[in-house]
C-alpha cells in the first residue's frame, strides 16, 4: 500500500470523469486522499496543477499531477501493474476498449451535452441523435465484446465498465433533470441496462455514486433547466 499523501485526488463529487478515477483507485486497493473541489471558485492548488484546462480530476502522484480522467487510469494501470487489472494486456482487445471509450467521450459526451442545452423541437431532434449514439453503443460493445456479462469485462468490471458506467449510472437523473419521460432510459439497452445495474450493486459503487436528488439539482441548477424545460 502507498502512504497516503502519496497519492491524492482532487474532484468533484458530481463528476462522473472523477467518479472514473474514484473508482479504478478503489477497485485496485490504492490508498489516497480525496480533496472536493469548488469548481465555480477554483483553488490555486487546482490552477496550479492543471493550468491547461483548470478542470479535475487531478491526480497527484508524490508531487507530480497527472491530468485528463483517461491519461490517469492509464497512469494508474501502469503504476500499479500487480493490483487489479482493469486494462486488457492483450493488444487487440486493449484496441477496442480504447476504441469504445473514445467513442464515450467524443459521441455520448457531446451529444448528452446538447440535449441538456437544447429547447423545443432542437431538444427533440438532439434526443433522438442521443438514442441513436447510445444505440450504436449498445450494438457495437455487444459485437465486440460477446457474451460477456454482467460487465463487458466479465465478472468484473474492466476499465471500459468504469468509463461507461460512471456515467451511465447517473441515466436517470440526467433523464428527471430534462423531463425526458422514458425516451433515453437505459432499460431500452440490455446490455448497457446490465452493466449499470451491476455496478451500482457494487458496494464501492454505493458509497461514491452521487445522490438522486442531489444530481438531479445540480444538473438543473448548472444548466437552467426547469421542470418543463
Ligand atoms: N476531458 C476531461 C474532462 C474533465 C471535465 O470536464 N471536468 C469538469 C467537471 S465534470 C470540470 O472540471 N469543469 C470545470 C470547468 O470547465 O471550468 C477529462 O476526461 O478529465
């Protein structure tokens, strides 16, 4: 085990890009310290740090930052080889994780994003684009990865579980915040369906998963949403 100021991790407990990390750390048994992060008052800690893009999560490793959530749990594989794998060593398979988290968050990313800055028929058209993304989700990791469950690592949750899950986990308060009713609910994809609810079954999932209502508030909040929106 890494003493603990070895390692520390600055976030914000409503991210699900820090939630990743949270959770690669947590699966893997690595010790560290968890800083909150005001992101509407940045700290100089965190400026300093991240002076490119001034975003967490930040992770430090004895003095020196890492940034960017995908470059860290590269990072953290790396460094801890011998604790939990969550990386596929194997070259092809480690290719197609990479392959569907970069389609996380260049496709699933952007495309929540404009449905939550969206009015009108532009929402509606930017609701069906989503189901469409997350549909080729769906279909392309169930090709890719076959009979795999209830993860797409198996048993366990790899990390391409972690990426996706992190952020999935949080579908239905992504979906009360918009007023969406049951257009992007996830029961309507089986195998992402399958994932999340395992990973919310995950005790370390239970203690990090940020509250219903606390979510749904702060995506309102930090979007203008209101009710009818
Ligand atoms: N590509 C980055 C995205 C991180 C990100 O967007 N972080 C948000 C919190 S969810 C943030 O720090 N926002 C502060 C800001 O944009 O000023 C990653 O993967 O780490």
């Amino acid at each position: 085990m890494e003493k603990e100021t070895e390692v520390v991790l600055l976030g914000s407990w409503f991210s699900s890009y820090c939630n990743r990390v949270r959770l690669a750390l947590e699966i893997k048994g690595i010790q560290y310290e968890y800083t909150e992060q005001d992101l509407t008052n940045k700290s100089q800690e965190l400026l300093n740090y991240n002076p490119i893009h001034k975003k967490v999560p930040v992770l430090v490793h004895k003095g020196k930052p890492i940034v960017e959530s995908i470059v860290i749990l590269e990072y953290i594989e790396d460094c801890w080889k011998n604790l939990t794998k969550l990386w596929p060593e194997e070259p092809y398979e480690r290719a197609k994780v990479r392959f569907w988290i970069n389609y996380y968050d260049q496709k699933i990313g952007p495309s929540s994003k404009a449905v939550l800055m969206s009015k009108g028929s532009e929402k509606d058209k930017a609701i069906e684009e989503s189901k469409e993304v997350v549909k080729v989700l769906e279909e392309g990791t169930e090709r890719d990865f076959p009979k795999r469950s209830p993860f797409l690592n198996g048993e366990n949750p790899g990390i391409l579980d972690i990426v996706i899950g992190s952020s999935a986990c949080n579908a239905e308060a992504f979906n009360e915040a918009i007023g969406g009713g049951e257009d992007l609910n996830l029961d309507k994809y089986p195998c992402l369906f399958a994932l999340v609810t395992a990973l919310k079954n995950l005790p370390i999932m239970k203690q990090y998963l940020p509250q219903h209502h606390d979510l749904v508030a702060i995506i309102r909040n930090k979007f203008n949403l209101n009710q009818d929106a």
